[in-house]
C-alpha cells in the first residue's frame, strides 16, 4: 500500500497546478416564469397536480437553497426514541436558524406536549474543536456535518438522559427543575467518548485517551478499567474496519447485572502505515494512516471480560480475523459472539463463558461468495431462545432457534427480504408473551419498506401481517413493550411525516404532520416540481431492474433532452425507492429537481449487485466489479434511447463513492452510451481500498489478480473519448485521495484532457457540508451544462 501511494505521490504537483487553473462553463440563464399552458404541460410531463384552488408560484431551486434553513424537507425530528418506560419521545431537532446545530427535546405523550430540554449552544457557546476519534466516528456515521447534539442515552429508569456535547459528558435529569436539570459528568482537557449508561443505570462508561473508563454516577468517582492504551493500541472502541464496513460502532458492551463489562483491545501495529497528504488551503499536513488495504494485514482485535468486583480479566477465545458482533445472554453468564472469516464466507455464533473465556460454536453460516454481517440476533429469555436471521433460503429471513443454536423454524420466507431501513435493524420489537416479532421488510414491493407482524410459536402460524398501510417508505421505533411505534412514512411526493401509533390499533397522534400547505418550506418550489416516475426493465439474466425518472419540467412536444444518469450501484445501497427525494441523503434528490428544472431527464436505475433484492441479485457482481453495474446502467441507456424525448446522444452519468467508480467505468467500459461522466471520490484501483469492503466482494489480489486488474479504471483509461470530472476531497481517510491522483497520472500519460475540482481538507462526505457541498454542486451544473449543451458532441 505504501508503495502505490510513492508511486503516484509525483502526481500531486501537477494536480495542484491542474486544480488552480481549473474554470468551468458559465450557468445557464434561467428560463422566463411558466405561463399556465406550460403548466398544464408540465403536468402532462410529471409535474405535481396543482389544486384547483390555489395558484402555486413557479420558483425554482437553487443550489444555495438546499443548503439554508429551514430545512426544504420540513419538520423533522431526528433519532426519535420512547424513554424506557414508555413515557417520552425524545428526539434531536435542529435550531431554527441553523438546522445542522441539534439541540434535545422531548414530547410528553400523556401531556401531548413538546419542550426543549438541552440547548446545546447555551450550554456550550463555543464548542471544541472534535477530537481525531471523534472525528473519525462522525465520518463514519455520516454525521460529520452536525453540530452540537449529535447523540444521547437513556437509563434504565427513564430518569437521566446522557449527552455527549463537545468533548464532555453531561447528565439531564427529568425529574430536576429546568434550571438545575444538567450536570457535568467530566470536565477535563481530554475528549471523551463511546459514552454509555450502564444496564442498570448505575455507571456511565467511557474511552478517554484510548483507554476504558467506568464513571460511578452517585459519587462521580471513576476507575480506569484499562491503563496501557497509547500509540497503536486502544481500549474499547470499533477498529476502522468494524466501523467503516461492518457497522459495529461498539468496543465494549456491559453485563445485564452490571457485574462484569466486556471490551476490544485492538492493535494497529500490523496495519500499513500509508503516508496520507491532507492539503488545506493554508497548507499541507503528512498524516501517517493505518490504512488497512485489500489483502494487507488487519488490525488485530481481543476480545477481553472483567469483572467490576476483583477486577479480574479474561480473553474470550471466540476468534477469527473479524470480530463482527458481541452481546450478552440475559442470564449475564455468556456472551453472545459473532466471528467472521478473512474470506468472509464463514460467519460463526458462539457462546463463550464470562467466567472462563471458553467458546464453543452455536451456530456456523456458509456461502461460496460472502456472508452479509446483520443485527437480527435477538433474545427471549422466557423460553430460552433466540431469533436469528440468514439468506440460507436465497433470501434474508428470520429464524427461531434454541439457545443451543439448534433451528425450530423458519419465522418468514418468500421471496422478499427482511430489512430495515438502511443500517437499522430489522427486528423493531419483542412481545414475548403474547408470542410476536414486529419486523420491517420489503415483502409488498421492493421500493417500500413496510412493519409487519409475525408469530413466536413453535408452529407455523398464519402469514406475517403488514401493519403499516400507506404505500411508501416506513420507518418505525417501538417502545420496550412494543405496545406503541412511532412511524415515519413518506413517498415520492410526500415529505415525511412522524406518527404515534398503538399496536393495539387505538388512537394515534400526529407528531409531525409535515403537510405541504402554505407555511412548509418547500411550497414555494411546488409549481416547478416534478413527479417521480418508476419502471421496470429486464436485465441480461433476466431478472427484474426498478428505475425512476424525472422528465423535464417543461417538456415540449418534438423536442428532445438531455439525460443525467444518477447512479450508486453499488452493495448495501437501494437508491430507487418509493420515498421523499429518493431517501436516506435527500439532498441529492433535491439536486435531481434542481436539474429537471433546468430541462434534463433525471434517470436512476438500481442495477445488479444493490441490495435488499436477494442473493442471486446482489452476488451478480462476485469477483467482477465494475462489469454487470456497467451492463446494466448501458441497457438502463438503451430503454432512454426508446424514448421519443430522450436525445440518445447527450446521455452523461454522475455518482458519488461507488457511484462515482460505476460513473467514470461506464464512461470508460460503454462510451458509445456516454458523452460525459462525473466521478466524485471514486475507487480508482480496487487494491488501494480497504480489506473488509473489498475482498467480501473480490477476494484478494493474489487469488483474483484478473478481477482486480479487470475492474481498475486505470486498465480501461485508452477509452476515455467523452467529456470526464473527476471531484474528490483531498483529506478523504476513506477512499484515499490517492484514487483520483493515479487516474490523473494515467490520463495525463495518454495525453487525455479532463477536468478536476479538489477540496483542500475535505474529506468523503465533503456533499454535506455548508461551504463544500454548494461549490460542489454548482461545479457539477456547470460541467453537464458545457458537456450536454446541444451540438456539443465530445
């Protein structure tokens, strides 16, 4: 890894000089107010339906719009969740004049009342530069764009609410009077963070200076759990492997009796040490970086008990080259450890004794190309068993097993997915006694997300029931008894919404109505928006493709437009889906409005190798990246061609991350399909990314030389005939910055012209941030407006 950095190191020189000569293409004007015949047009094309009582203006978005307050989306609050005794909602909700600043709220559910309860620039005027972890685990989450409240706790008595705010830890106590309800836990030069209650709520644990601490809240008193951390070596944190790609954000989970408290030693000593330049704009910093690249050495990860009373220690011998998930028995006796294969074909759930270390296996998954890591384990101690989730069937179910791993019987099956909304959960709740598992899936559709219902018993009982009834995207939160969820539903044309709901079916209580009346943020661009349309195609193999189009706002009979291909395409990613502004970023779906607006077709196909569509559709790809993605976006081009709107010669193709690799290989791989690509940070060269992400899909270079070889961009640079931006952040810890230099390399060797925009100190998620993300946008509307403008034929 550190060779390939030095080799392409020479590149950075003539990068910074490309970068400052860098100019674009000027804006296009914008276009004369709609006259009510276009209107009506616009309709016919896709525009929203107007009411017939009320004159909508026709203003369009802009690129500095999607960034301001309030929030284009409406009112939101984010990471609701019900207090432990069922009692709160509490939720984080940005300030109004800054709606990436959260401050803590709360609603009272017999009260029905909302009331702020932590303002976080009152209580911390000035925050604190984030710590390098801390700034790593943000980036991580996806969360590096927010200030102030970013994360919070319960305790079991639903009566402290823990908030980690800049560097510190803070205690909210519900049962104080406002003025003296907050209270400093820490208050040191030091960052603390991984901050959690314990199960009882007696202890607060935390990692300070990579090292585990235990904080006992009565006395304040804290005791260091370890003492060695330094260099290379931490206690109680997610390794970057486990965070970036396994989503495990955890490094040390308490015992249910508060006895004894488990927790990673990880060492990064073995990990390559990759010279990283960060270039800022007042200069260039050197950061030495364990990047664990594909087929390098792997952080090494311990996994080790204590009890709190003698503090004796033991390592859990559960071992293999990953350590993917850890909980307890709730008997407190045992652990519940999932280890992980190099080749990751191979996943393994063990007990392992809290009193010993000793492991023994529960249950082993096999597959002969990669086992997807999940959260579904889920305990219930009244008959001492557990419910369990494999792709056994082809398709990701649910399974009831013993607590000796043995199978009883499958809970779902079909061919549908068990899932949840991104990277949440599946599993939303338990009723054990009365015999139910409340479970998100796809199982109506595959553009939706709904909550169903099944059975607990030993036998099979009727099919699972959907509880949610809109057709759209939900996500739900259940309260610990699940007897009441909080569900947030949107669609193509409906912000999102939050409800209050009762299992039993009793009243409801709209938290969040979100109504696109007069007074949301969003109604003053409701004339110029355009409908989402959805479609399916046939892929080569025959199976079935979803896509969604925006047609252009004003869409003339006898004329043709230009197309945006917006594309991901890559594992553990539904970009086509029935939700407001396509989901989980919804910035980039207000940027596909932005870009209707100005007269393109706006196309997003999920293509094979997405997930939540099944093994033999997401597997596509297996040892091949960067070829059934490309066939499918090209026959994605072929069924534009057929349109009579479409100008089948001014088709360009723009993505982010693996988007951006899928993006810069179509332009490569098909160019007959593309005049134009953006690649913002793309994976250039599948050896210089990380092990966990790329040999799961690719195995290593060694054993899959052709396939690594195959699927570099650098390989297929000769083909490179239409217009090419390539963007990326030139801090970027996660798809190095050193991607886009050896691209540069390469092209400038065959004497290609391309254009570059680079962010000095930006790193992956450089889109949402306030500055970076609007230049960046804007950049991207110049571009495909020079490089799509008619007659422009590269």
């Amino acid at each position: 890894m550190t060779n390939a950095v030095s080799r392409h190191r020479s590149a950075l020189l003539a990068l910074s000089l490309l970068a400052l000569s860098l100019a674009g293409p000027t804006i296009a004007a914008a276009p004369a107010p709609v006259s009510t015949s276009e209107q009506a047009s616009a309709q016919q094309a896709g525009a929203p339906l107007l009411r017939s009582v009320e004159r909508l203006s026709v203003e369009r978005l802009s690129v500095e719009r999607l960034f301001a307050a309030p929030d284009l989306s409406g009112a939101t609050l984010r990471d609701p969740r019900f207090s432990p005794d069922g009692r709160l909602v509490v939720y984080l909700k940005g300030a109004e004049d800054d709606k990436d600043r959260l401050d803590l709220w709360a609603y009272d559910i017999a009260r029905r009342r909302h009331r702020r309860l932590v303002d976080a620039r009152a209580l911390v005027p000035s925050e604190r530069t984030l710590s390098a972890e801390e700034e790593a685990r943000r980036e991580r989450l996806r969360i590096a764009s927010l200030r102030g409240i970013v994360d919070y706790a319960f305790s079991a008595d639903s009566r402290y609410l823990l908030v980690p705010l800049s560097g510190d830890l803070y205690l909210y106590d519900l049962r104080a009077p406002t003025g003296r309800a907050v209270r400093a836990l820490t208050a040191t030069s030091a960052y603390e963070t991984e901050a959690r209650f314990s199960p009882r709520g007696r202890f607060v644990s935390f990692v300070r200076d990579q090292n585990l601490y235990v904080l006992e809240i009565a006395t304040g008193t804290e005791r260091a759990i370890t003492r060695d951390g330094g260099g290379t070596v931490s206690y109680g944190v997610a390794e970057f492997i486990a965070q970036e790609e396994m989503d495990r954000m955890d490094g040390h989970w308490w015992s249910p009796d508060e006895a004894r408290i488990a927790y990673t030693r990880v060492d990064q000593g073995p990990v390559d040490e990759v010279e990283r330049f960060e270039i800022n704009a007042d200069g260039i910093a050197v950061v030495r970086q364990r990047y664990p690249a594909a087929g390098r050495p792997n952080a090494r990860v311990q996994l080790f008990v204590q009890d709190l009373a003698d503090g004796a220690t033991r390592e859990i011998a559960a071992r293999d080259e990953y350590l993917a998930r850890v909980a307890w028995f709730p008997e407190a006796d045992a652990l519940a450890v999932q280890t992980q294969s190099r080749d990751q074909r191979t996943l393994v759930l063990w007990r392992a004794e809290a009193a010993t270390g000793r492991a023994r296996p529960l249950v082993t998954e096999r597959a002969t190309t990669w086992i997807d890591l999940h959260d579904e384990l889920t305990f219930l101690p009244r008959t001492r068993r557990l419910i369990w989730a494999s792709a056994r069937s082809g398709y990701r179910h649910l399974y009831l097993l013993d607590y000796e791993g043995r199978e009883i019987r499958p809970l779902t099956a079909g061919a549908w997915v068990v899932a949840g909304d991104d990277r949440a959960r599946a599993i939303r709740g338990v009723d054990e006694a009365r015999g139910l598992v409340y479970f998100m899936a796809n199982r109506d559709s595959p553009l939706e997300r709904h909550l169903y219902v099944a059975a607990l018993g030993d036998q099979p009982g009727a099919e699972p029931r959907r509880l949610t009834m809109r057709a759209g995207w939900h996500s739900v939160s259940m309260s610990r008894d699940a007897r009441r969820w909080l569900e947030t539903f949107s669609d193509s044309e409906t912000p999102p919404s939050l409800t209050l709901r009762r299992a039993d079916g009793g009243s409801t209580v709209e938290l969040v109505a979100n109504r696109l009346d007069a007074t949301h943020p969003y109604h003053p661009y409701l004339g110029a928006h355009v409908r989402t349309e959805f479609g399916t195609l046939e892929a080569a193999d025959g199976q079935t493709l979803h896509w969604q189009m925006l047609r252009p706002a004003r869409l003339e009979p006898g004329r043709r437009y230009p197309v945006v291909v917006d594309v991901y395409g890559g594992p553990g990613v539904q970009r086509v889906r029935r939700a407001w502004m396509g989901g989980a970023r919804p910035t980039d779906g207000f940027f596909r409005q932005i870009l209707a607006q100005r007269g393109y077709v706006v196309f997003t196909l999920d293509n094979r190798g997405s997930s939540f569509r099944g093994e033999r559709f997401e597997k596509a790809l297996h040892r091949r990246m960067g070829t059934v993605e490309i066939e499918d976006q090209a026959r994605g081009v072929e069924f534009l061609r057929s349109l009579p709107f479409v100008d089948g010669e001014r088709i360009a193709i723009a993505g982010w991350s693996y988007g951006g690799y899928v993006a810069l290989m179509a332009l490569l791989r098909v160019p007959s399909h593309f005049v134009a690509a953006i690649a913002g940070a793309p994976v250039t060269d599948w050896r210089l990314y990380d092990t966990h992400y790329t040999e799961r899909y690719m195995g290593t270079p060694a054993d899959n030389a052709a396939g690594y070889a195959d699927g570099m961009a650098m390989t297929h640079a000769e083909a490179l005939r239409g217009r090419l931006l390539l963007v990326h952040g030139m801090a970027d810890d996660n798809v190095l910055f050193t991607h886009s230099t050896a691209m540069i390399r390469r092209l400038q060797e065959l004497g290609r012209p391309f254009d570059v925009m680079v962010y000095p100190g930006s790193k992956h998620a450089l889109l949402r941030f306030p500055v970076t993300g609007p230049h960046a946008y804007e950049t991207m509307l110049r571009f495909l407006d020079g490089a799509l403008a008619r007659g422009d034929r590269p």
